[in-house]
C-alpha cells in the first residue's frame, strides 16, 4: 500500500532578509518535480515579504498549499504565556484577537485561504486549536500528539497531525544523505497498514546556519533590536539545494510514496452527517462503563464528549417521550472547562436524573461543550460519573439508580505522551522557568473531545 506522505514547510524568519531565497527555492523545486507542499507562513513573514518586495516568493508560495504559523511566532507574549491566565471562552477570545490579522493578511497575500495551522515551537494550548477552526483553519499541524502513529487525532474541533521527521535534524552531519533515504523508507514502511507521513522543515535553514533569537528566553525585544541571522557559506547552500533537488527526485521516481496535504487529508477524514439508530445507541449505553475513550459504534467514532452527549439528548427524549429515540445525532462537543470532582453516593431517582440530564442537553449544544459537571438532589456528579449513571438509567427503566463514583478523565489524558507534556525545560523561548499547569491541564480536560480521524475505508 502507497503511504500518503505530507511535505511541509515552517515559513518563519521575517527578520533574515536572506532566507527569502530559501523560501523561494523550496517552492519552486517542489514545483519542479510536481509535488505540492504546505507552507505554514506567519503573518508577519508574510508581511516582511511585501515590504521587500518579494512577490516572487508569494507568488512560488501560492503554487502550493498554505497553512499558517501564527501572526509574531516567537515574539511574546506566546499562546501558553497569555493563556495561563484564562479560561476557555475567554482564552478562544484571546486567540482570535490576536491571530486573526494574520489569517486574514496570509490570505490576502498568497490568495488562500490557509487549511492547516502550525504551532510556534511549542508554545500551544488546548484553546488554539479550537480558535483556528473558527477562523476557518481546521488542520492542527505539528500538534504535540496523534491517536497512534501516523493516525491523526480530532481534537478540540481540529484535525490533528504531528511532525514524524524533518530534514532539519539531517543536514549539519556529514554523510547524511544515505541516512535521510533509509530513515524515510522505515517510516513508509511501519505505516503501510495506513497512516499519514510528515516530513517537515524550517526553509530559512536552507541558508542560515542557526535559527534567530531574539526573543530567546522570555525576553520581548523592540522591533529595533531584531537581528538577522548568519548566513552559511554559499558553497554550503549550493551543496544542500543540489542534495534536496536529488532527494525529491528520488522520492518521485523510486519510491511509491504518495505526495499529497492537509486539505486532501482533512477531507478524507471528515465525517459531518453522523447519526445511531436505536441499536447503536444500545450499544452505546452497554459498552461505557468501560473504560473512558473513544467508541467505534454504529460505523462511527465517538468521542467520551460526544458519548455524553448522546446520553444528555437521549435522557432528554426518554424524560419527554417515555422511550428511547429511534436515531440519535452525534454532536460534535467540546470536553469541560473546568474540573468538578464528583461528591456522594448510593442512588439516585431516575426521574430526577432524567429531568437534570434533559435541562443539560441543549445547554451542551448552545455552549458546544458538555457540562463540567451535574447536581442531583445534594450530589455532583462529575463528567464521567454523570455518563456512567446514565447509562445505567437508560438501560432499563428502574426507578432509582446506583449514582457512578467515577472521577477520571479519558485514558488519553493518561497515555504517557500525553501526560508528559511540558513547558518547562522545553522550547528556549519560554523563560527558563516556565511552566504553566492551568494550560496543560486544560489540554487534559480536552482530552474529552478526542477521537481518532479515520477514513470511512479505514474505519471499516
């Protein structure tokens, strides 16, 4: 089986007048052997190009894919710095304030609409992604995790593909040609039962010989005091350019890799119109006392928020109409905001449960998120405990039920990729002690709006 495969491109030094030529070269020689690439370009690179005046690399972008790496990339505040101090919907706010200026001038300036939005090194928060679908960018690349390997991830409304390998990591060690192809083939193969291949690369380090920092270690400089980076001999650049020229040619004719981008991606994996008829929503309610993750039921995943979702509409229907629906719609929902740990127990009136879960249902569909959490009588239920218990209440018709303990969230947030994410010690731009664990447990919160994005062929 061909394995798609996902060339894309960091487009980030706006303070190297230089590194425009790398910019322009990647464009054109992907151009030449017919492949297409993702250029993620900041606002203010995209900005910095007219002002040299460098249509030419605006116009070689716009042959290609465009995605976007945020509107300063690097200069502070950054995503995890200012979001450490919010909550959800004011953290969005926070997002598209900022970062809608340069959606809109890298659309302006290449003439699309960018698809896929990257992270600056890793400053990110679980509200980015979820701000980018609402300016109209779905793909989260170089996200910090996928479902598995090579299998991209819904998360928080986005697509979500990680970088698997870079050309970066290759080009400063003598001999490493050889070493690129073998790696790329290993990569192929230990994804031939499906999956995505991302090979990434900043395109300024075509020519500079290290990355810029300004704004290293937390420090916010003046516009006056951005400095250019070196530059590397040109003799090393000519011998790169013949070496990646050589690379791609061999990727088109001697490999069956299957060049393709985040857009083709995204819309295999969309799967908009998606509904239970009452046997799947039986299998639903069996099979969540299991453990917290997403479900395959009725041909379709759900995530642990839309299988409370399902539940909340469900009981609504019941309370209303004495019954189960006969089809039910999966609604794509958000994991809560904060963070109720579930406080009693012994049972609970199903009636009660049903008329609290009925008043919640169109409150998670306004709000786009289920709720942190449900008070019954003097008990609160937290997000798993309340989803459990009504299972329970919707498998039979008892008039009280066993009110769950359940105070967890999904396995995901517990995977150790996942609960090894960090800031401090991380990217050289944050402060050395730098941590921000409101942000990192908001992503785990979100961990609810997590289900694998597959294909319908390979959901099967």
């Amino acid at each position: 089986m061909a394995v798609d495969v996902i060339f894309s491109f960091d487009s980030e030094d706006f303070e190297t007048p230089a590194a425009d030529e790398g910019e322009l070269w990647w464009a054109d020689a992907l151009s030449r052997h017919g492949l297409t690439g993702c250029f993620c370009v900041v606002g203010e690179l995209a900005r910095a190009l007219t002002a040299r005046r460098r249509q030419d690399v605006l116009q070689a972008w716009s042959r290609h894919e465009i995605g976007f790496h945020s509107d300063q990339h690097s200069s502070h505040p950054l995503h995890a710095e200012y979001l450490e101090g919010h909550g959800w919907d004011d953290g969005v706010a926070a997002v598209m304030a900022r970062e809608a200026r340069g959606v809109a001038e890298v659309r302006r300036l290449t003439g699309q609409q960018p698809v896929a939005y990257c992270k600056p090194g890793s400053s990110w928060a679980a509200q980015v992604p979820a701000a980018m679908t609402l300016l109209g960018v779905p793909v989260f690349c170089d996200a910090p995790v996928e479902w598995e390997r090579g299998t991209p991830l819904w998360y928080c409304g986005a697509l979500c593909l990680k970088y698997h390998t870079s050309f970066d990591r290759y080009f400063d060690t003598p001999g490493w040609q050889p070493r690129l192809r073998q790696d790329f083939l290993t990569l192929l193969e230990q994804r031939r039962d499906g999956g995505v291949l991302v090979i990434y690369t900043h395109p300024c380090r075509l020519i500079t010989a290290a990355p810029t920092d300004t704004f290293r270690h937390g420090i916010q400089r003046p516009r006056s005091a951005w400095q250019p980076a070196a530059l590397r001999p040109r003799s090393e650049i000519t011998a790169l350019m013949a070496d990646f020229d050589a690379f791609l040619d061999w990727v088109v004719g001697e490999t069956d890799a299957t060049v393709t981008t985040y857009r083709a991606v995204w819309e295999r994996c969309r799967d908009d119109d998606r509904r239970l008829a009452a046997e799947a929503l039986r299998q639903l309610i069996q099979e969540v006392e299991g453990p917290l993750t997403a479900r395959k039921i009725g041909g379709h995943w759900l995530s642990p928020a839309e299988q409370l979702g399902v539940l909340l509409d469900a009981a609504a229907w019941r309370n209303a109409h004495g019954a189960l629906p006969e089809v039910t719609t999966i609604h794509p929902l958000l994991g809560p905001d904060t963070h109720i740990a579930t406080i009693g127990a012994g049972e609970l009136e199903t009636s009660e449960l049903l008329a609290v879960a009925a008043a919640l249902s169109p409150e998670a569909g306004r709000q786009g998120r289920i709720p942190a959490g449900a008070e019954i009588g003097r008990r609160l239920l937290g997000p798993a405990a309340l989803l459990r218990t009504l299972a329970r209440a919707l498998g039979g018709t008892p008039e009280r039920v066993a009110m769950d303990q359940s105070d967890d969230l999904p396995e995901l947030a517990h995977r150790s990729d996942f609960a090894g994410l960090r800031f401090h010690g991380g990217w050289n731009m944050f402060a050395p002690e730098f941590q921000a664990p409101h942000v990192l447990q908001m992503a785990r919160l979100q961990t609810w709006s997590a289900r694998p994005a597959l294909s319908p062929s390979q959901s099967g």
